[in-house]
C-alpha cells in the first residue's frame, strides 16, 4: 500500500491509502522522492467545468523523480535502484508507473539533489522551437520557473534578455539567469514604449509568452518585430484565447505552440535537461523555493497560485 493525494472536489484534496501500481510489460514502478508542483495544476485543483471528480489516486503529479524498485517484464537497461526522473502522471504519491522509454536515468553527480525533470524538458523543448541565435533581442513575458530557465538558455545563446514580469523579485531573479533588461509588467503601452526605446523601435526578433494568460498574449503580439517569432509557452488552459490576426499578418510573423506532445521530443528535451544540470551549465536549485509534505499538497496549489514572497517554484518531497 501507499500514501496517494486525491482531488476530491474544487481545492479538496485528500490522502488516501491505495494499492501499489504494478508495472505492466515495459514498465517500471519509482519509489518516488519528490514531485514539482506545476502552474498547470492550479486550473484544474480549482474546479473546471469539464472536471470530473474524485481524481486518480497520485493525479496532477508529472514532475516526479525517484528510485526504481520494480522493472516489469521486457525492460532492459534499467534495474531497481536506479534513480531517475520520470515522464509519467500521478506523482502525487509514494509510487508511479512509467513507460521505461520515458524516464532518463540520473548520474550521481546529482544525488540528493532534486531534479524536476518534466518542467526542465519542457524549457529545453520550448527553447529549441524558439530558434533563438546569437545578437538578436529575445523578449521574455513572465519570469517565474519557466521564464527564469528559458532566460538562462536564451543569454547564454548570445542573445539579448529583455525579462517583462509583474514582481520586481521577479525581475531581480531575470537578472541572476541573464537577462540584460527588465521591465515591469504593470501598464501595457508603458511596456511597448521601454520596448520602443530598448530596440530603437524594431522590437523584437523573438517573444516568449510564459504566462498562460490573455494579456501576457496580446502584449506578445505588440512586441514582436516584423518577421520575428512569437513562441506561446505559457498553458492556456482556462478558456479561449482572442488574437490580433491583423496585427500577426501585417507583420509577417510565426506563430508557435511550443508545447511538445510527441513522446520522443519531450524525452529528448528531458535528457537534454539533466545533461545540462549534470554539467553545472544550468544550476536550478535557486528555482526551488518552497517545500511541502504530501499532506501539505493543498498548500503548494494555493502557493502557486497566489506566489507569496520570493515564490517560484513548490516542490513536494516525499522521502
């Protein structure tokens, strides 16, 4: 048996005691030590209208990382005990299942050390479809987890950071991971004119939108220069967006939905994330700031949500 969260109903979570997983052919089971808590969770713990309830034991947890314990039949190249992060979805548990195919194991430099490694693939992914390169003006619109990695990657590509977020520990944290400018996110035409003036008026070449919501949207399409790259990666999963398409055509840009959902992209960008924290090339543990018990997994939601001081990330640590 094992301890698992369930969401019972809108910000109900509940603890339950539930059967062990069984790994299936090509499957292996994870102890597991910890799971991030993603931005993404926040919708759905409070109430959607298309959600269904009680949840699945461990739901909502994709961040997981731990130990394997058990190796279903046809798995090769993994044993128990090897320490991995993992691709699967219900993390919020003492035990998950994944796809032995979609887990990458951990070297030992980064033992006992936290790796969310789900969240850091999906930066690698979002950064690789940004086709950012050296000399052009990268504008970043909210630096939280995601914004702060991608910031990282897109200075150390040669390029130059312009960081947009509402919190000015936000913008503090741009700094730290390279950004060369910040702007507070605070009044919409105020923000295009800083732009203006940073980019003697061409704007620029590339805007990632890391926020998931209406306006961090329409203040990406303003930014974006003629023939650039407007890169959504924040999850807009509350409702249906509007855009400018007149503005988006007039300037002749691209459009992308950086959100991988093919099995072996999201795999490459998640090796591609632990290379680089194994390397000492990106150190995320700054990003780490806040820590629950599982029991305490209500208050990691609401802790995403309403980000109290110097907030980025949760993590609920489970050994």
């Amino acid at each position: 048996m094992m301890r698992a969260a369930i969401l019972e109903g809108p910000e109900q979570i509940r603890i339950e005691t539930a059967t062990l997983p069984t790994p299936g052919r090509g499957e292996v089971r994870i102890r597991l030590e910890g799971c991030g808590v993603c931005a993404s969770n926040v919708e759905p713990w409070q109430g959607q209208a298309w959600s269904q309830f009680p949840g699945d034991a461990g739901g909502l947890g994709h961040e997981g990382r731990g130990e394997i314990d058990v190796v279903g039949e046809g798995v090769v190249g993994l044993s128990p005990g090897d320490r991995l992060a993992s691709l699967s979805f219900r993390s919020f548990a003492d035990y998950d299942v994944a796809l032995a195919d979609m887990v990458v194991k951990l070297p030992d430099s980064l033992s006992g050390k936290p790796l969310p490694g789900e969240p850091l693939g999906c930066a690698f992914n979002i950064f690789r479809r940004s086709d950012i390169r050296p000399g052009q003006t990268v504008a970043i619109i909210g630096i939280g987890f995601l914004g702060a990695v991608l910031t990282k990657l897109a200075s150390d590509a040669g390029a130059r950071v312009i960081a947009i977020s509402r919190r000015q520990e936000s913008l503090d944290l741009a700094r730290q991971y390279g950004a060369a400018e910040t702007i507070p996110m605070d009044d919409h035409y105020a923000i295009i004119d800083a732009a203006k003036a940073l980019t003697g008026e061409a704007m620029c070449e590339r805007v990632i939108e890391a926020v998931g919501k209406q306006w961090p949207l329409d203040l990406a399409g303003e930014l974006v220069g003629f023939g650039g790259r407007l890169v959504v990666a924040g999850y807009h999963q509350d409702g249906p967006r509007q855009v400018n398409m007149q503005g988006w055509n007039w300037k002749g840009i691209d459009v992308i939905n950086a959100h991988e959902r093919d099995p072996a992209v999201q795999l490459q960008g998640l090796r591609e994330a632990v290379e680089a924290v194994a390397s000492g090339r990106l150190d995320p543990s700054p990003l780490y700031t806040h820590r629950y018990r599982l029991e305490e997994l209500g208050q990691a939601l609401a802790a995403t949500r309403d980000k109290p001081g110097h907030f980025v990330k949760a993590l609920v640590m489970l050994r």
